[in-house]
C-alpha cells in the first residue's frame, strides 16, 4: 500500500487557498480550515505508519532488544507528534508564547519517559568500572 | 479520508461572512454577531470531532 501523497498535496493546496480566501474576511475560519486541513493529513499519515509500526515492532523484537525500548521509543515519537502539532496550531493562531510552552511541555515529557534509560546506562557504566 | 470537512468548513466561513456582511449593512449588528458566534460554534464543534479521532488514533499507535 503506497501512501497517497498526491490526495495528501491537493488538500494541502486546497486548503491553503480556502484559508487565504477567509483570512480577510474572518480569520478564525481560516485558522480553523488550516488546523482541520492538519488533522486530516495527519490521520492519512497515521493510518499509513500503522503497519509499519507493527513491523518496525517485530523487527527489534527479532534483534533481541527488550520490548520496553521499543515502547519507550514509540512512546516518544507520539509525544513529538501531538506536541509538535499542537505547537503549530497555535503559532498559525498568532500565539507563539502557547506555542513554547507545548514545545517546552513535550521535551519535558520525552525526558521523564526516557529517565529510566540514563538510569540503565548508568547502572551498565558503573558495573563496566567495576564500582 | 475526509476532505468534504474542509469543504464544509470553507462553505460555512463564506456563508457566514456574506449573512455579516448583509446584518450589518442592514443595520442590525448584534444579530450579525450572532450569526458570527453561532457559525463558529458549529464549524469548532465540526473540528472536535476530528481532533477527538486523531488524538485517539495516536494513543492507540503510539501506546501514549
């Protein structure tokens, strides 16, 4: 199944002239058709990565890597997405300091969810050292 | 995929700015508010729904 970019392209278009067309008149519904215009090139993505994280999944499985890395990395690409997106939205809505403070939020939640890895590398480091 | 949404979304702003447009030459102001709030709610809850699939769809791929 290919990803159908060309569908993905035109709505981008499309909306990017309904949102030019309304931004003189009323600019919440340009906002709007511009955020809608996001989600639903968002969810083409998602319907498409599906799959593939399923088989990314099996694949470091096979490797031998533990499951809780692999979930500890998903875990974090979904954060960077929703954040990333809800950042976006809200510098195109002309507030950039809501949109830092989303992006600040995200970084702050990938490093929670990745503290217990620098935990294990430490405990590996200081086993190699023999402390 | 769901592209009438922005279609939908497109059509109501276009309507909605053309009723503003008439209420306030008419002279009737506040009822051309109205109309603006009440085009904007429903477009809002349009998008919510939207927003609602794909927040869940994340959580369900991403196991947030």
């Amino acid at each position: 199944m290919t990803m159908n970019i060309v569908a993905i392209a035109g709505i981008a278009i499309v909306a990017a002239v309904f949102a030019a067309v309304l931004k003189r008149r009323n600019q919440e519904y340009s906002i709007i058709i511009s955020i809608a215009a996001g989600i639903v090139i968002l969810v083409e993505i998602l319907s498409n990565i599906a799959p593939a994280v399923k088989q990314i999944n099996t694949l470091l499985t096979a490797a031998g890597l533990s499951s809780e890395y692999t979930v500890i990395l998903l875990k974090a690409l979904g954060v960077c997405v929703l954040a990333q997106f809800a950042a976006d939205s809200c510098r195109d809505a002309g507030e950039s300091a809501l949109a830092s403070k989303v992006e600040l939020a995200g970084k702050i939640a990938i490093l929670v969810l990745s503290l217990p890895l620098f935990e294990k590398i430490a405990g590996t480091a200081a086993g190699l050292i023999g402390v | 995929m769901d592209v009438d949404l922005i279609f939908k979304i497109a059509a109501i702003g276009i309507i909605v700015a053309v009723l503003n447009q008439l209420l306030v030459r008419s002279g009737r102001e506040d009822q051309a508010m109205m109309t603006n709030l009440a085009g904007l709610i429903v477009v809002l809850m349009m998008i919510i729904q939207q927003i609602d699939t794909l927040f869940k769809s994340i959580k369900s791929i991403f196991g947030l």
